[in-house]
C-alpha cells in the first residue's frame, strides 16, 4: 500500500523551562550556561533527609499558560512520584503530576493548508527537570551535571488531533508563540527551555483503532521535528506494508543520517508506579486565585493580530508573521509608534528582517538593536538621508556590528546624494555612456529606464537620490 492508503495521527508531549528564578523546590538559581555543578544543593541533589518545598510562582506560571490556552483549572490538585531510573535523576523518581493535574482540557487553534483546525490539549502539569548528561565524544564515558536537576517544567500534553508534520509545526510554533507572550518560559529551544516528544503512528485510513504508538524524546529544534516526522511515517509504512509489526518504542532521532534509532521499550504509566508525594501537601486554589491571574494576562497572538488588521491594516499574511513573536510584534508596535509609518517598519520585518533571521537561525529576541534604532533607520529613508537599497546595507552592518544607524552612515559615507547639480552630471554621463539604452527607451522600451539608473546607482555607489535620478532621466529623454 501507498502511504496514501494510511492516516497518520501525531501527539505531542512539550516541556517548557519556567522563566521562574529559583527552582521548583528549593532556592538554587535556575539561569542556563554556568559551570556544571555550580547550581546545586543538597535538595536538588536528593540528599537524604531533605524534604521538597513548592516554589508558588510555579504553580502561578502554570496557571497562565492554562488560561491563555483555554484550559479548566484544577482547585486541588497534588503533586506525584513518577519512579524511573536514570543516572541524571539521583532521586530515582521525578516529582510530576499524575491524575490530578493543575490544567486540563485546553485547545489551541492553527490555521494550516487545509483550514482553520482546533488541537486539543489534554492536561498541563507541573513537574521537576532532570539533569543531563555530558557524554565523551570518545565513548570513555559520561559526566552528571545537575544543574538542571530541580528547574521547574510544565509539560503540555496534546490530544492526538495532529495528522501531519505540517500541523505539529503549525501548532508548535503557536504554543510557543503564546508562551512568550505571556512570559513564563523563554522557550530558547536551542537551550533546550522548549522541547517535544513526539509520538507517531498511522493506521489504514477509515480505521477507528489507533495504531500502535513510536515516541522521538527531546527534540528541541522544528526543522528537526517535521524531517524525524517525515522519516518515522515512511519507516512504519515500510513495516507495515513489508508484513511486519511497529513496535511501542523509545526512538533517538540523528539530525545527520535523518534516521530513527530505538533506543528502549516504550513505558507504559503503569510502569512509572506513581504515588502521591507524602512530603508535599496538595495544591488547593481559591476562585480569587485563578480570577487575579486571569485579570493579569497580556494580549494573546490570536487577539493582536486580529487588532493589527484592523488598526493598522496589515494583511493576513503579514500580521501572521509579525505576531508569531513577541519579541517582534513588540518591535514593529514600539517601532510604529516612533516613526509613524507602520507600512514601512511592516515592510523590513516580514523581509529583510525576517531573511536574516533565517539564514542566521537566529531567535527574534536576539536581535541586537531597539524599536528606536529601527524607527530611525525608516525615518533615515523618509528624509532622504539614505536611500533605500543603502539602508537594506546599513541593516545589515545593525545586525553584524550592532550600533545607531546614524553612526553607520557617517563612517561609511552612505549620505545619499541629493545635490541636483551633482546627480544631474551622473545622469548626462550615463545617458552619454548607453546610446543604446537611450534609442530602447524612445523606441518604447520603458526597461530600458530601470536600466540607466541602475548604471547611475552603480556610478555613484548606490548614494543616489532614486527618486530624483528618475524624474531627471525622463527629463532629459524627452
């Protein structure tokens, strides 16, 4: 059979890192990139005799991310062991949430190639990180660091709706958009502060039995997650179709060969033996509670793009792109605001801006100038300082040797030249030059006018007024 012949049904399990300063259950700092085993004590460490006590801005952060993804919330919920045993979890379980969890039945909508679609979300739950392992590129062995160990998570766990790598995409991005938002996690999936196990299986389309189940663990990247998608779909249809059975299991996902690899038997709940933690007390919340939190929540992505076509008449397109980000959504509102000219600041994120980040795989909250360096490099263009393919340069030199604009220009020598005699000696010289573009041109050939000014942009090394290059050509041409 055709991987036509099959549906594919995605569930997703994300962790995001709470932007709390202070783990889930003791004071040690939570902030990423210190030396190994430096954020550590005898709690997060599981000393024996030391006794866990609950960080509440955890519970609060988890809350928001219930509210703004239209989760139920929980007025008693508790905390669980989860037991299991690796060596980057000196407890040999996890402190999480099992059947009481703070958030449940939440959604999040996408809008994909096929239409608007809701994703549901099971639960949300609070729970303890592990630590990581540092292992030798020489296989002589591995190395704990525990600063992780005790960094406070949500886990978002997603009702099986996905149906393909497209939809995980879509509905990934959405989720992390709307937890930057409303700032409890800062989702640098290069940090791992956001990541995904992805569970896959497919089943004979028209079939009402899921199939049986493969999950990828932490897969922190959404170019990595649509390839490792992609792949899994093809591999189970091979098995499939080749007689054979998908076996319930744990896969590795190499980035290079674009491969999956077992690496154990899937768990099942039961085999994690969970129990109520005896050392922490449950988590009961008041209307009051849950009320203040709700008042307290920002403007959602859903809500500021709709607000952005109407208020600044952005297409759907455009307000989709701008904010899909926080961090860039606040730049082109801050930016606007500074230079009015929305048009104009819309125009240099969803392209120059956006290529960039692209090519460079840089997160938008890495960009290294403000509102108002942006704001005065549009203004730089409306005076006629620069010119607009100058400043797609000095854009450039923003981002590579981040200062003002104006400070780039003058070291440069980027002022544009606006000097009537000066750009009318460049015109008489071009036209002079290309006898044959000027009979194009009277011939009927209107190219052939782009033509002459791009030699005179080249002459004069792109510092040209356009504008006025344009009038004085047709000026002359009569």
């Amino acid at each position: 059979m055709a991987r036509e012949d099959y549906e594919v049904v995605i569930g997703l399990e994300v962790h995001a890192e709470l932007a709390t300063k202070t783990k889930i259950f003791c004071s040690c700092p939570t902030s990423f990139g210190a030396a190994p085993n430096t954020h550590i004590c005898p709690i997060c460490t599981a000393m024996p005799g030391t006794l866990p006590v609950l960080n509440e801005k955890v519970v609060e952060y988890a809350v928001r991310a219930g509210l703004a993804t239209d989760c139920t919330i929980s007025q008693d919920s508790k905390n669980d062991r989860k037991n299991y045993f690796y060596p980057d979890l000196p407890k040999a379980y996890q402190i999480s949430q099992y059947d009481k969890p703070l958030c449940e039945h939440g959604k999040i909508e996408i809008d994909s190639s096929t239409g608007r679609k809701t994703i549901g979300i099971t639960r949300i739950h609070i729970e303890e990180d592990a630590g990581k392992l540092n292992h030798d590129e020489f296989g002589r062995g591995s190395l704990v660091d525990l600063n992780r160990a005790g960094v406070p998570l949500i886990e978002i766990v997603s009702e099986p709706d996905l149906r393909s790598s497209e939809e995980v995409d879509l509905y990934l991005r959405k989720l992390k958009s709307i937890l930057e938002y409303i700032e409890v996690s800062d989702c640098k999936m290069q940090e791992g502060s956001l990541r995904a196990d992805v569970n896959v299986s497919i089943r004979k389309k028209g079939a009402k039995e899921y199939g049986t189940r493969t999950e990828m663990k932490n897969m922190n990247s959404f170019r990595s997650i649509t390839r490792a998608i992609e792949y899994e779909i093809d591999r189970q249809v091979d098995v499939i179709d080749n007689g054979g059975v998908v076996e319930q299991e744990t896969l590795r996902w190499d980035e290079v060969s674009g491969k999956t690899f077992s690496m154990r038997d899937k768990e099942d709940a039961q085999d994690y033996r969970y129990f109520p933690d005896p050392d922490l007390v449950a988590i009961k919340l008041s209307d009051e509670y849950i009320e203040n939190i709700k008042k307290s929540l920002p403007e959602l992505p859903e809500s500021r793009k709709q607000r952005y076509l109407t208020e600044y008449h952005l297409s759907e397109k455009d307000a989709n792109i701008i904010t899909s980000s926080k961090y860039l959504s606040d730049l082109f509102e801050e930016a606007s605001k500074i230079c009015n000219n929305p048009k104009a600041v819309n125009n240099w994120i969803i392209s120059d801006i956006s290529r960039i980040l692209n090519e460079t795989e840089m997160e938008p909250v890495a960009i290294p100038f403000d509102s108002k360096q942006l704001a005065k490099l549009v203004m730089l263009i409306d005076k006629g300082t620069i010119s607009s393919s100058i400043a797609k340069k000095v854009l450039v030199e923003m981002f590579e040797h981040p200062r003002d604009p104006e400070d780039i220009i003058d070291e440069k020598g980027w002022v544009q030249i606006s000097d009537e005699g000066a750009i009318r000696d460049v015109v008489s010289k071009v036209l002079e030059n290309n006898s044959q573009s000027v009979a194009d041109y009277k011939a009927g050939k209107e190219k052939a006018l782009g033509y002459l000014v791009g030699q005179a942009m080249k002459e004069t090394r792109g510092k040209a007024n356009p504008q006025m290059l344009n009038k004085m050509f047709k000026e002359e041409l009569k």
